[in-house]
C-alpha cells in the first residue's frame, strides 16, 4: 500500500510539474478521506506550496500541499486572512497531526516528523466531518 501511495503521489507531481499551471488557479484533484470525497486544489512545486492560500478570503475547496519526498516542514499563517485546519500526512497517507492556526498568525506549525504533505481546509472542517490522527486519505482514480 506504502508503494501504491508513493507511485501514484509521484506520477501526480511528475504528471503537473510538466503542465504550464502558473498561470492558472490550481489544479483539482479528487481525494478521499474516510467516506468523504472531495476535489482540493493540489500544490506540488514550490512556488504553489510558498504562496498556498494567502492572499485569499476563503479556504474552499481546500489545498492539498504535496511534497516529491518525505521531510521535515512548517507552515506558517503570514499574509493568510482566514484560520485554517491543517493535517500532516505521511508517506502511508495517513493523518499524523492535525492543528488549527489563526490568521495572519506568524509563528511556525512544524510537522511531528517526516511527511509526504498536508491538507489545508477552513477552520473547523475535521472535527465538522469527524476526521481525525489516524485516519487515511486516497486520491480517486478518474476510472474508478
């Protein structure tokens, strides 16, 4: 299952890295988390993970930061106008930490570990849809 993850993480990046996105919003990407599926915009170079939802007056669809390896990160609320969920995921897609941070907020939120990425979502979204530390999220196959 851990390769499963990985393959398809890395053929996503690979996949986006080569499309001209900059100049558009990001692009979609369908996830599932527990019974729950849902489209977030996908962050997977740096640029898009630096800029992630600042600037913006609202979280939807959600920002799903990925990473090309597992490592250690922080996020941070600079010039972020709303309060956000975050969860850190590693390489087996499973949530290790989920924290909320307050806007404009400049202290750092450092990952428990190494992670393959974090999901954005507005403030409150976990514990509204019961998503937790342990559960799993999936990307959907546009076949299945």
């Amino acid at each position: 299952m851990k390769a499963k993850f990985l393959s398809l993480l890395l053929l996503v990046c690979g996949l986006l890295s080569n499309a001209n996105i900059q100049a558009q919003p990001l692009e979609l990407i369908d996830i599932k988390i527990n019974q729950l599926t849902l489209s977030v915009e996908l962050a997977d170079s740096p640029k898009e993970r630096a800029k992630g939802l600042m600037g913006r007056k609202t979280a939807k669809p959600g920002m799903l930061f990925v990473y090309n390896s597992p490592q250690e990160t922080a996020f941070w609320m600079a010039n972020t106008l709303i309060p956000l969920d975050l969860a850190y995921i590693d390489e087996k897609g499973v949530i290790v930490s989920i924290i909320q941070m307050q806007a404009m907020d400049e202290s750092t939120h450092p990952s428990p570990g190494e992670v393959i990425g974090a999901l954005e979502m507005e403030l409150g979204w976990y514990a509204k849809h019961q998503v937790k530390v342990g559960d799993k999220i999936e990307f959907v196959l546009a076949d299945q």
